[in-house]
C-alpha cells in the first residue's frame, strides 16, 4: 500500500468534489429526463458513496470523473459516467424492484 504524499490527497479530493458535482448533475438531468419529475430517493441511490464503492473508493471514482471534466469536458464526464456507472445503477435498480 503506497502513502499519498499531503499535495496529492488534497489534489485527489479536490478533483473528487468536482467530480461529485458533475455525478449529481447527470443524475439530476437523467431522473427529470427519465421519469419527469424530481426523485431524492433515486438520485440517493445513484450517487451516494455505497453505490459508487462497488467501482472503487467513492473519492476515487469521482475524482475520475472530475478529471475527465477537466480534462475533456461536460459531455466527456456525462459519456464516461453513462458506459461505466449507469448500467450497474440500472441493474441494481431493476434488481430492486
């Protein structure tokens, strides 16, 4: 296990809290889109840090995400999110039901 030199966490959590903000986004325009109305329940589920651990470290994971949106742009992060965590989300969703 390597230790993170301070700079480097900060720089991790930083990107992460970007990344974040883009995750809440896409799952805020992809209720209203999919079912035309506001759920808090179903944005929970998409982006809370139980969820994003099944592809790593929650910090990690939206740190990714914050730097495709540096890095690429809004709909960079938006595709990267729709290919890697979308169809796990639709999975456990119609699991749930």
């Amino acid at each position: 296990m390597s230790i993170k030199a301070p700079d480097a966490v900060r720089i991790e959590r930083e990107e992460a809290w970007i990344g974040d903000a883009v995750l809440c986004l896409f799952a805020r325009q992809y209720i209203l889109r999919h079912q035309g109305a506001m759920d808090p329940g179903e944005f929970t589920a998409l982006t809370c840090n139980a969820f994003l651990s099944a592809f790593g470290p929650p910090t990690r994971v939206e740190c990714r995400i914050g730097q495709i949106y540096q890095a690429q742009g809004l709909e960079a992060a938006f595709s990267y999110i729709e290919q890697l965590i979308l169809p796990l989300y639709l999975k456990q969703k119609k699991n749930r039901r």
